[in-house]
C-alpha cells in the first residue's frame, strides 16, 4: 500500500498453504522505496535482494536473532524507544544471507506493553522514524477490515476460485474508483458516505459534483466511536 495516497500498489491473491515469505518474490522493487513487513516476511536472502536493488525495509525481528553490536546511539526512553544499535548478524546462515550490517532498533509498544525488535537498512533517519514507519503499517489492516465491513466480503458468494477472487478483485475496484473519485473532486464527504449515496443513486443523472454538494445526500451518517477509522477523510 502506498502510504501516501492511501491506496494499495500491489495486491496478490493466493490461498492459505501459501508462505507470506514468498509472495517477496512477486513484489516489484522501486528503488528507495520503503517496504514495510511484519515477521512473516523474515527472510534475510529475499530481504538482502531487496537491499542491493535499491529498495528499503523495516521488518520485525524474530525472538531468536543472533548478532553482536557495532555500535549503538543513545535514545529517548520516554519515547518507548529502547535502543538504536548498528549490528551484524552471527547465525551460521543468517550472516551469509544478509552480510552487511544492519540497524536494530528495539522499543515498547506503549498499548501493549509488547517488546517489539525492528530491523532496517535505513541508515539516515532517527530511530523516532523507523518506528513510525511500522506504526504505518496498520493503514493495510485497516485498509482490508474496511472492505470486508463496507463492500461484502463478509461471505463469498461462490466457492470456486475464480468466485473467490472475482468478487475480492470487484470489491477492491470499487474501493480504488472511491479513493480516485474522493481525491479528484475533494469531496467533503467520508468513503463510507460515497459508497452509500452511489449505491442509492445509480439510476440519477447527475454528475459527481450535483450528487455530493447535495446536502440532503450527504447528510452524516452516526458511526460507532469505538469503530477504527481507515483514513482521515
């Protein structure tokens, strides 16, 4: 997902015997662009191909991580933050795989209380940074919850393959269409509040703008204040 627009770049479908780790094989590297994963996707070979492409990454550790310390910079405890260390690592594959060094940057989840261990080749960013680049990470989660709550993917309506991907892909299509439409006319109006307003809608001829500066159509609709919020907007 691209952060900055709020909208996915790469998408794949595949079933549930498929290794998270693989899918790194199929994801186009853009040079100096950020990927950021979770475990899963720890896989020092793939993630050193990335390296030496061009490409960035902020990836969480796993508990077994050997390695010895370089050199460390001093941080903010009161920030969450941990430590920021320069390491290398000492596994007996894990050192050939990825054998340059590689920034270890360890904090507090202040919700949680969880001890979370980041890994990165970004060198020229304060450690504050690399772990609001994995914070950031969230938007997917709450990207695909929105789907599923606002475009039905509650349930499939078919069992077969192709069932199940065409209506993923449809509903993924309408999701982009909204953004693209929201970004467009800078309407004044949630993606929930669109959807709605089009689904009611669809036999008017009128064009984007009389449909949503109309105040009648675009009225708020009351949401659950423990509900997560995708985007501001």
């Amino acid at each position: 997902m691209d952060l900055q627009g709020a909208i996915p770049t790469f998408i794949h479908i595949s079933d549930g015997r498929t290794h998270d780790v693989k899918i790194l094989d199929m994801i186009p590297i853009i040079a100096g662009s950020i990927y950021i994963m979770d475990r899963a996707y720890l896989d020092y070979q793939r993630l050193y191909h990335l390296h030496t492409s061009g490409g960035r990454f902020v990836v969480r550790a796993k508990k077994n991580l050997q390695f010895y310390r370089k050199s460390s910079t001093p941080v903010d405890s009161s920030t969450g933050l941990q430590c920021d260390q320069i390491i290398r690592l000492t596994g007996p594959q894990s050192k050939q795989r990825y054998p340059h060094p590689l920034r270890r940057v360890r904090l507090i989840d202040p919700e949680n209380h969880n001890d979370i261990v980041l890994l990165t080749n970004i060198m020229d960013c304060d450690a504050q940074q690399i772990a609001e680049y994995y914070k950031s990470r969230w938007q997917i989660e709450l990207f695909f919850k929105w789907i599923k709550q606002n475009l039905r993917i509650k349930a499939f309506y078919g069992q077969s393959i192709n069932a199940v991907k065409t209506q993923i892909w449809t509903a993924v299509c309408t999701y982009m269409i909204l953004i693209i439409i929201h970004k467009r006319y800078d309407f004044n109006v949630n993606l929930r509040t669109m959807m709605q307003v089009l689904s009611v809608s669809l036999l008017e001829r009128m064009t984007f703008k009389e449909l949503f500066l109309n105040p009648k159509l675009t009225e708020p609709i009351e949401s659950n204040p423990n509900q997560l919020g995708l985007f501001d907007f």
